[in-house]
C-alpha cells in the first residue's frame, strides 16, 4: 500500500516489531540472573580473589592439590620467597661488599701504618718444631677446600656482575658448572678436616687470663715492643680457630641441607638455612683474609710454622715464650742454656 507522498507502508509490520521487541524484553528478564552470573567483571568481589586465595593459603604459602608424594611441590605462591630472593639479589652483595672489601682495606691501612712484623733480636738460625707433618697436612687440605669453596661460592653472588661481561655467556656458564661441581663435592673434605682440626687443637685452644692479657696489649701487634707471654697458641689464633671451628660448622650445616634440599620441612626452612649459609660465607671469607694476611705478609717467619714446620727459636720465644719454656722442658727445643742470637 502507497500513501500520497509515495512512502510504502506495510500492514502489520509494525504490530510484529513490537511484539518480537516484548519477547525479547521478556526474554532478557527471566534469563538476566543467569546472565549476569556469567559476565566477567576483573575485580576481586567479582570473581572472589580473597576467598579463593583463603582456601587455599596454608600458613604463608599458597598450596594446591597434587597427586606426586612431594610436598613441597604443591606450592603455588610463596610470598616469602620474593623477600628471599630481594635479599640474594641485593642485601647479600652489599653484606659481601662490606666484610670483603673492608677487611682488605683495613689490611692495606695496617700494612702500610704498622709494616711487617719481624722478629726484634733477628733469626738465630736454631729451629723448633711448630706443628707436625699430619697438622699441616690437615691444615693444608681444610685451606685448599676452603679457597675453592670461598671463590665458587662469590661466582654465585658476584659472577654474573663481575666475570660475565669479562668472559662472556658461554665461557661463564662452563665455568659456573664446573665451579658449582667442585663446591658440592669439595664440601665433605672441607667439613672432614674441621673435624679433625677441632679435635687435634681443641686442648691448646681454651681460653684462658693469658688471653686477656694478650688483648689488652694488643698481641705487641700495634706497636713496637715486646710481645704478651703465650703458649703454643696465643688469644689471636685462638680467636681464628673458634672461628673456623664455629663458622664451618655453620657452613657444614647450611650446606647439608642445600647438597640435601629435600630433608628441610619446607621451602621456608629452607630459604633460612640459605641465608646463615651465605652471611656465615661472607664474615668467614673476610675473618680468613686476616689470618692469611698475618701468616703471610704480616709477619716475617709465621709461613715457616705451616710451610716446614719449624720456626726460628728468636720468633718462637717473641710470640710463643711459655710455649718455648715447656719444649724446652721436655727436650723438644734447645736448652734454655744456648742462647739464640741472630745468625751472622
């Protein structure tokens, strides 16, 4: 049909539009709960985020369902481990920075201010037995695992700022892989010999009042003059002692359960012993710098005590005199009655 301005109209079609608009308008109502249940709405009352995360949370992790026997592996989300990891990525090298190269620069400002330590009357050329052949075989064998340790173990902290743009990727991967290697396996001679120095030395090693005489003169270290009286070990190898005695055990411990991840209770745990493993590591590697440094090129003569195994009576009588008296007592040292002087 054709109104007068030409415009078609249709009979009905506008009582159809209406009504299939009212069967969707009805449509929409009795379906819209449903609906509506079904729209996705990204936030957390939406989708319920909080109560999700609550059933699942057990204590400070978030933990799922698995069907292996390990534990541990049902770990979702562990917030603690982003404390964790900030700590090895940022505090740790910090802590490392500050032992390590603070005691090296306290060395050199020693080295420079107070010199080489010698002997005041000279060598007299006469020797006494410092320390026997399996003592420095012990000895030896505990510093050589404990070097390797110590330079593999500050790969993993300071490697890959360090070495790798010296070495590039593939070089520093071989030699991270071989550095981790001899770590896990240089670990049980490192850990063996600890032992056995504890056992061996533990007798000379209690402290005692000479001790404190010895610090409050400061070891005849600081400045010209004669050296406190000790016997076989004095306060300050005493100190390095307890040190490796206490930090490797420490290093012993934390490492087992690193070589053994498995036998902490949880990654928590485990995270903790990783952290004493590693500031035990860094205080230990600065102490021993010490102790080479006064053994070495500190003290004019102390090498011969590791190195032969015997030292010249002068030093021995500077640093160790009750020592001295006692051998001599027993006939280990020359008499009391030759005197020692310097070697022409």
């Amino acid at each position: 049909m054709e109104n007068r301005k030409g415009v078609v109209q249709m009979p009905g079609s506008l009582s159809t539009l209406k009504a299939l608009c009212a069967a969707i308008a009805l449509l929409f109502v009795v379906v819209q709960p449903a609906a509506a249940q079904l729209s996705f709405k990204p936030t957390a009352e939406a989708v319920q985020e909080d109560k999700l995360l609550g059933a699942l949370k057990e204590g400070d992790k978030i933990t799922g369902r698995i069907s292996i026997p390990d534990p541990m592996a049902r770990n979702l989300i562990q917030p603690a481990g982003r404390d964790w990891r900030d700590f090895q990525r940022s505090k740790l090298p910090v802590i490392g920075g500050v032992a390590i190269l603070g005691m090296l620069a306290l060395l050199a400002i020693f080295l420079m201010v107070r010199g080489r330590i010698r002997p005041e009357r000279g060598f007299s050329g006469m020797k006494i037995l410092r320390f026997a052949s399996f003592e420095r075989f012990i000895h030896w064998m505990t510093a050589s695992c404990f070097v390797v340790l110590a330079l593999s173990g500050l790969n993993i902290s300071f490697g890959r700022a360090l070495i790798l743009p010296l070495l590039g990727p593939s070089a520093f991967a071989t030699l991270s892989a071989y550095a981790k290697i001899a770590h896990d396996f240089l670990a049980f001679p490192f850990m063996f010999g600890v032992l056995v120095m504890f056992l061996i030395w533990i007798k000379d090693n209690i402290p005692g009042k000479l001790d404190w005489q010895w610090l409050k003169q400061g070891g005849g270290l600081l400045g010209k003059g004669s050296h406190p009286p000790a016997k076989r070990f004095n306060a300050g190898q005493k100190g390095i002692f307890w040190i490796v005695v206490i930090g490797g055990a420490l290093m012993g411990v934390s490492g087992w359960f690193m070589l053994f991840p498995y036998l902490p209770a949880n990654v928590t745990e485990l995270q903790f012993w990783t952290v004493i493993h590693a500031i035990i590591a860094m205080l230990f590697i600065a102490a021993m710098l010490a102790h080479i440094y006064i053994g070495s090129v500190g003290m004019e003569g102390a090498f011969d005590a590791m190195g032969t195994g015997e030292v010249d009576l002068n030093w021995a009588k500077e640093h160790h005199s009750l020592w001295v008296e006692e051998e001599q007592a027993k006939g280990r040292a020359p008499a009391a009655g030759s005197h020692a002087q310097p070697a022409e």
